[in-house]
C-alpha cells in the first residue's frame, strides 16, 4: 500500500530517491509524473497515487512528456525505447501504425518490441494505442460532436471498430453516451440504508443512478423520469453479479467501511458537467472544497453557480461526491437529498478517516 501523506510529501520536494518506487498522475490533466517531475505542481486534490505505470496506464493516463516516467520503471535495457515509442504512439494514436513499423522505429524486431513494450508498461502497443483512441473518443462525444465524425477523428476505421471496445471504459455505446440511454435496459435494486432508502440503477456497462428517496415507488418514479425511453426491472435477492459486488461497495461505504468506492459508472453529461463530476471524484474522502474552489480547480474560477448546478444534477450519489462541496462560508449549501443526509455523509467521513489514522499511528 502507497502511504499517501509520504508520496505527496516526495511530490513535493521531488524526491528523485522515490522515482520508480510510484507514480502520481493528475486527474484534470491525464498525465501521470514520476515524484522528481519539475513541472508545475498540481493541487494535492487532483493527484492520485499508483504503485505502477501499467496501474496508470489503465486508469486512462498518459506518460509526461517532460520526466518520462516510462524510461525509469524497469530495469530493462530497452525501457527509454519503449518511453519515446509510447510517446509516438501517443501523438499519432489515430494513424495505422503496424507492430513492424513500430518495432524499426525503435530499432528492434517486431516480436522483441512487442514484449519489451508489454514487459515494461503492461499492456501490448496496440492495447495502449487503442487506449489513447478512446480517451480521444471520449473527448469528442463529451463536447457533443457528431458520433461519426468522432468516431473517425479519434482514429477508429468504422463504428464496428468501437463497438468492439465499448466496455465500462466508456460507458454506453456512443449514441446511448450522447443520447442519453435510449433503449437502454436498466436493472434496479432497493437498499434499507442508515439515511433512508437507497435504489440503485445499473447497465450491464455500469451504474448510472444512485439516490436517496422515502418511498421505493418514488425512486423507483424518480429512475423512470431520468430514463424514460429505458428498459427497467427491478431484480430482486439474490442479486446477480456484478450487480450484487457493486451494491455490497455502496453499502459497506454508508457504514464507513470502504473509503474509496471506484465502480464503473454509465453516465450522460454536459462536457462541464462531467468535468465537474470528474473533479468531485478526486476529493479526497473525509475532506471538503467549496464551490469556489471546485471552479477554480477546473480552471473556471468565475463558474462557481454552474458548479452548484452540475452538483445539483448528479444522479449517482456517493459515487459522485457532490456531498463534499460546501459554501466558501463553511454553511453545507445545497443538497438534492437533504441536507441532514448531507450532514451525516460528511460526518461519517471525517469519524471513519480520524478512526483508521488513530490505529496506525
């Protein structure tokens, strides 16, 4: 386990000492530094901790340009090449670049560079390529750009190509992702919880509704107005997998159990919205920022109503922190499901964190 407190103290004075021993990637930028990384330093909320670059490579961060994490993460010979190489593949992610031109590139043979590649970063060329593409896809639906032009922007040959790759990487498919889940069959479950009934809304791709309500037929109303053109049903115990891990996370998080609840998530947003919600999921547990600061931190530093709007609309609770944004007067604000329930999120963050830094130190 990655002590925290100590790796952002190294990021801090950019320890060299601690290079390769971890990694900090930004969540605003999708860079991930080695700790001695002289660029400029980020806000702590932002930086998130990985034992290994493969680790920040899957979580859809790119190697920095400027300290080339990659070069130092092996001993292996060959590992600067495999850093420029991921850098090529990182510029030019929507070209056809076949194992054979890769490999000349970095001046060894197609199947040496392959598993060189493989050994250091942990994932093939053409996975890591295929990454690169759907971040970029990512991008372009976000800003609301037509689904074919984006398709074909961020380097895939045809819509099948996507299709083929649509996992909880992205979510829905593209127009469920820009149309908002038309068609889409969605699986609710209902959980006795401390502060109230929970439901809980899920894709086969991941979980797109989470809230709070009094009554099981108005959450259950509440999901139907948020999809209307979805497939609902309601699943009743035993739940299936993976639906039945994801509900046990979102319990065990209300009894301050599991901190950090990282599930996938099936969402439709603005481009600032989910940039907005994105941040929100970078809070660290336990703390809380005002709205203030969350604009200021997504370089919007004048959009703090707009903050207080995409914190409004979020529909998965918990699993989008909304809960732990604030007025910069330190009063709670707003809150779609009450503020007591608010109140008690925050409270039961800050009791379960003093509780586990009291049993280590």
């Amino acid at each position: 386990m990655i002590d925290e407190d100590s790796a952002w103290s190294a990021v801090i004075n950019r320890d060299a000492g601690q290079d390769g021993k971890f990694f900090y990637g930004v969540v605003t930028t999708g860079v991930f530094c080695r700790p001695s990384c002289h660029a400029r330093l980020p806000l702590r909320s932002n930086v998130r901790f990985f034992g290994s670059a493969a680790e920040a490579a899957r979580a859809g961060l790119r190697a920095c340009l400027r300290c080339r994490p990659l070069a130092l993460v092996s001993s292996h010979p060959d590992a600067a090449r495999v850093q420029r190489a991921a850098e090529f593949i990182q510029q030019n992610c929507g070209r056809n670049l076949s194992l054979a031109a890769l490999g000349k590139r970095a001046g060894l043979s197609p199947f040496h560079f392959q598993r060189c590649f493989k050994t250091v970063l942990g994932l093939t060329p053409r996975q890591y390529q295929e990454a690169c593409r759907l971040r970029t896809l990512r991008k372009e639906l976000r800003a609301g750009e037509d689904i074919l032009q984006s398709i074909f922007a961020s380097g895939f040959g045809s819509p099948s190509r996507v299709y083929e790759h649509v996992d909880t990487r992205l979510g829905m498919t593209p127009g469920q992702y820009r149309d908002g889940g038309e068609g889409v069959a969605i699986s609710q479950v209902t959980l006795t919880t401390a502060i109230g009934l929970l439901l809980i809304g899920a894709t086969d791709r991941g979980i797109c509704f989470v809230q709070f309500g009094e009554s099981p037929q108005a959450l259950a109303g509440a999901l139907r107005a948020e999809y209307p053109g979805a497939s609902i049903a309601a699943v009743e115990k035993p739940l299936p997998q993976p639906l039945a891990a994801w509900a046990e996370a979102i319990d065990e998080h209300l009894r301050g159990n599991q901190p950090h609840v990282d599930l996938p998530l099936d969402l439709r947003a603005t481009a600032f919205q989910m940039k907005v919600w994105r941040y929100l999921q970078s809070i660290p547990y336990g703390e809380v920022q005002s709205y203030g600061e969350v604009a200021l931190a997504i370089g919007r530093p004048s959009a703090a109503r707009a903050v207080a709007g995409a914190c409004a609309r979020n529909r998965v609770a918990l699993l989008v922190p909304c809960h732990r944004v604030i007025r910069g007067t330190g009063e709670l604000g707003g809150y779609r499901w009450g503020l007591e329930r608010k109140r008690f999120l925050i409270d039961l963050e800050r009791s379960a964190k003093a509780g586990r830094i009291g049993r280590t130190g």
